[in-house]
C-alpha cells in the first residue's frame, strides 16, 4: 500500500466511505469533484486490483473487500477523521435525495445501491439525523416491505417513528402504520393489522386529513367483514362515512 502515489492513496480513502458499489457521479457529488478528474485515479485503481467493475452495471466500480478492511485498520489523524465525518455526512445527505428519487420513479435500482442506503440509515441513527431519518423512511419504507426486506422496512420503521416524534411529523407515521398493517394482514395477523390501521385513521384525524382516515376505516371494516366481525365493520363503516360527509365541499 505503501507503493501507491499519495493522490491515489486520497481518492482509495475517499472511495471507501461508498458500502457496496458506486458511479463516478456519486464520488463527485459526496466530495464535490469534477467526475471528469475521476477518470485517471479510477483507472489506475482498477489496473492496481484496488478497485473492481461492480457486476451491478451502471458503470460501477466497488473497492475490493480486502482493501476495505486493511484501510480500516489505518489508524487516522484528527483532520482525517473530521475529514471522514464529512464525508460521510454528505454521503447520507446523497444517498436520502437518490431514494427519494427511486422512490418517485423506479424502484429497481434499489438493489445497486442497497449497501449504501444502510449506510446512510445506520449513520443518520447513530448521529440523531432526525430529518434525514424521516426522509429516508418515506422513501424507502415501501420499497423494503415490497422487496421482502423485512428487518431493513423494522429498523428503518422503529427509527421512522422515533424520530417522527422528535419532530412532530405525524405523516411519517401515518404512512408506516399503512405499512405495518398490510404487512400483517399478508401474515394472517388480522387482528394487529385491525389495529394498526384503526390507530393510523386516528393519527389522520389529528392531522386534519378525513380522506386519510376514512380510507384507514374503510380498509378496517373490509378486514371486519371478511372474518365475520360484522359489528365492528359496521362502525368502521359509519365512521368512514362521517368522515366522507364532513370532508365534501359545501354547494
């Protein structure tokens, strides 16, 4: 290691704040580089057997495992460390905008950047970034529960409420109540999914949202009435159907 120009050695540094495989756009965005500049030191990476071509696509590179573990152990100097931190500060704030943006448009290119998306949740947690942890819960819950990523959706959920209510934003936990609940009618937990939804039609009412909360009662009273709850259903009913009379517009 000792063997690679210190300009190499910087960008190797630099490159394994990435968990899992990255493009030359995302180091430029975490490091504010032209990605341009990036070309020469990636390639010579590479050609050194430091750096891999992801087998992800997306003309991807990922640094080699055993380089990863062999640059932790590196003991750094303070500026380096600070130096890191923000990096790895950027790097969150990258990562939230990128789900977002899968979010909105496809969400198969979750698995490119699975890695770096944990990286970005864990290290929002560990260093109470309340904001990006609710961005990243909007973004992202879904995606997990639709991909049967089941204990990324519990983590990213227990942390979406956490800090849902450090800065009352209740839409957070609206929307995993939802989630929560349609996970637990596809494991044949009605009952909790009864609750769940019941709880995220009174959270919708706090907010002011009727359309929110009839919708939760609406899907209550379906759960009811397809395990014979009769009575229940009913009042799920009526009460979606109050909350849809109060909502109309006046003539």
């Amino acid at each position: 290691m000792s063997l690679i120009p210190d300009e190499d050695r910087r960008l190797l540094w630099k490159l394994c704040v990435f968990s899992g495989s990255f493009t030359k756009h995302d180091v430029s965005v975490v490091y504010q580089q032209d990605a341009f500049q990036l070309v020469n030191g990636l390639t010579r990476l590479t050609d050194g057997s430091l750096v891999q071509r992801a087998s992800d696509g997306w003309n991807r590179f990922k640094v080699f495992d055993t380089v990863r573990e062999f640059m932790s152990t590196v003991i750094l100097g303070e500026e380096e460390v600070l130096a890191r931190l923000e990096a790895r500060h950027r790097h969150a704030d990258h990562y939230c905008r990128k789900a977002e943006r899968i979010a909105e448009t496809d969400s198969s290119q979750l698995w490119a950047d699975l890695g770096n998306f944990r990286s970005a949740i864990g290290f929002s947690v560990e260093y109470h970034r309340q904001d990006l942890i609710v961005r990243l819960a909007k973004a992202l819950a879904r995606t997990f529960m639709e991909a049967g990523l089941w204990l990324d959706f519990e983590g990213l959920a227990a942390a979406g409420y956490a800090a849902g209510d450090v800065l009352g934003d209740r839409s957070v936990s609206i929307s995993l109540l939802g989630l929560e609940g349609a996970i637990a009618a596809r494991s044949g937990e009605e009952a909790r999914c009864r609750d769940l939804w019941r709880k995220r039609g009174e959270l919708s009412l706090v907010v002011g949202d009727k359309i929110g909360a009839a919708d939760s009662f609406l899907d209550v009273a379906v759960q009811c009435l397809q395990h014979n709850e009769v009575a229940e259903g009913l009042e799920c009913l009526d009460k979606a159907d109050s909350m849809l009379e109060v909502s109309k517009p006046r003539a």
